[in-house]
C-alpha cells in the first residue's frame, strides 16, 4: 500500500485536500490513515456540516503531521525518506515549542491549548514498511 496525499470530498460541497489516504494499487482500496482519521472528523464536524456553498480545506493547516509530509513533497520528494522527514518532524517541534514558551510568557491559555495539540499530533507517526508518495 502507498500512503498517498489526496482530496476528500464531503457532502459534494467541502473538498479537503492533502489528507493522508492508504491506497493498494492492486484492489483500489483505500483508506485514511488512522493517525488523522479523528482530525479529520473533527473538521468536517467543524466546517463540512455547516457549509452552506462549495468550500475547500487545506488538511495541513489543520494538523502538523500532514502539514510535515506536504512540506516533504512540495520540495518534489516523491517518496518519503524517513530520516529526512524524522528530521524534518524534530524541526517543527522545536519551532512549536519556541512559540509554547512565547505563549506561557504571554499567559495565553488558548493558544497554549492549540500548540499541545499539534505537538501531540507530530507524536503519532511511526515509521512502517508502507511506500509514501505523493498522488497530485
């Protein structure tokens, strides 16, 4: 199976692109991957059922692991390199850590929130055997 980056449509009016999807090549299965599947529920609970037109979401502005893969293949990778995107992932968590640390400062308990979360969902990710690339 290769872990693709693909559009999910829901209802016909909200298009979510770069969502991390589990494709088999010889059965046309596919599947989202289970590190994201709660994010991305969470979000067309958010913005999905409420729509009232046609809308699209951008899945990496919404959860840092996907916003590291999409940076991995923006910079032309098609397949992912594990170490490069362990090195890549290590980046991030540091640079949210730096603005955790600005927040405290600030007392901002809201934006405090926010970056726990995406830190928690940066610590999902394990390396396995499967083949990432990105489908365009």
């Amino acid at each position: 199976m290769n872990l693709l980056l693909r559009m999910v449509i829901f209802a016909k009016q909200t298009e979510i692109q770069s969502v991390p999807v589990f494709t088999c090549s010889s059965c046309a299965k596919s599947e989202v991957y289970v590190d994201v599947k709660k994010d991305l529920t969470d979000l067309i609970a958010k913005y999905g059922k409420t729509s009232t037109g046609k809308q699209t979401l951008l899945f990496q502005e919404f959860n840092e692991l996907v916003n590291v893969f999409f940076e991995m293949f923006s910079k032309g990778r098609k397949y992912v390199n594990i170490t490069e995107f362990e090195r890549m992932r290590e980046e991030r968590v540091n640079q949210l850590l730096d603005v955790y640390l600005l927040a405290k400062t600030m007392n901002d308990e809201e934006w405090m929130e926010d970056i726990q979360k995406r830190l928690k969902q940066l610590k999902k990710f394990t390396a396995n055997p499967y083949r990432m690339n990105m489908n365009s």
